[in-house]
C-alpha cells in the first residue's frame, strides 16, 4: 500500500503515533498546553471528544481501555474527594511547569506537590 506518498510493504509492522490527532489544531482550543476545559461544555460538564484517543483505536485498541478508564477514574475520584492538592509552601502556582517531558509517550514532568486534608 502506499500512503502518503510513501509504500509499505505488506507485512510491515506499523506504531502509529496519536501525537498528531492529541496535538491537532482543528480539534482542539489548546493542543499544547494542559487545558482541561477541553473536556467540558459551555455550562461546565463533562463532554466527549472523539479526538481524545488515549489508548489508541482500530483492531489496535488497547483491550482493558474500559477496565483502565474505570480504575483511573475510581482512584482519581478518591483522591480528589479525599484531598485538596496545591504547590509547596512558597511555590506560586503560576511557577508550576505543567510542559509534558516528550519521549516514546509524554508523561508530566515530576515536581513536588502537597496533599491536605479536606
């Protein structure tokens, strides 16, 4: 087949990479940065984006997307229920560098955070 331009042979082992649909200007208000007014609507709930391919899609879809969507969303519940998150002490949170470290996939890079009882 030839795609873009470019042949592929058959049998060929192919990694598609979601980067481009994540980042895609068209899609999405912010591609580049931490915007999770991505995900709601225009009175403030929860709205779906097919764009948002996060365990990838097709017959290579990842099998437990629905066990992981479920187990993200219990522990992250919990947590947010239980806690109030904010930067340490003397961190203003407009110092808070929320750039994503790139790599095979884009984890957040690490810092320090404090978690209070609610």
């Amino acid at each position: 087949i030839t795609f873009k331009g470019f042949f592929i042979p058959k049998g060929m082992h192919i990694a598609p990479l979601l980067t481009s649909v994540l980042h895609d200007e068209s899609q999405w208000e912010k591609p580049h940065e931490f915007y999770p007014e991505h995900f709601l609507d225009s009175e403030g709930k929860f709205a779906k984006n097919a764009a948002f391919l996060p365990f990838s899609a097709g017959r290579r879809a990842c099998a437990g997307e629905n066990l992981a969507k479920m187990e993200l969303f219990l522990f992250f519940t919990s947590l947010l229920q239980r806690f109030t998150f904010q930067p340490p002490p003397g961190t203003p949170k407009d110092d808070l560098d929320l750039t994503p470290d790139l790599g095979l996939t884009i984890p957040p890079m690490p810092y320090k955070t404090c978690a209070g009882l609610r």
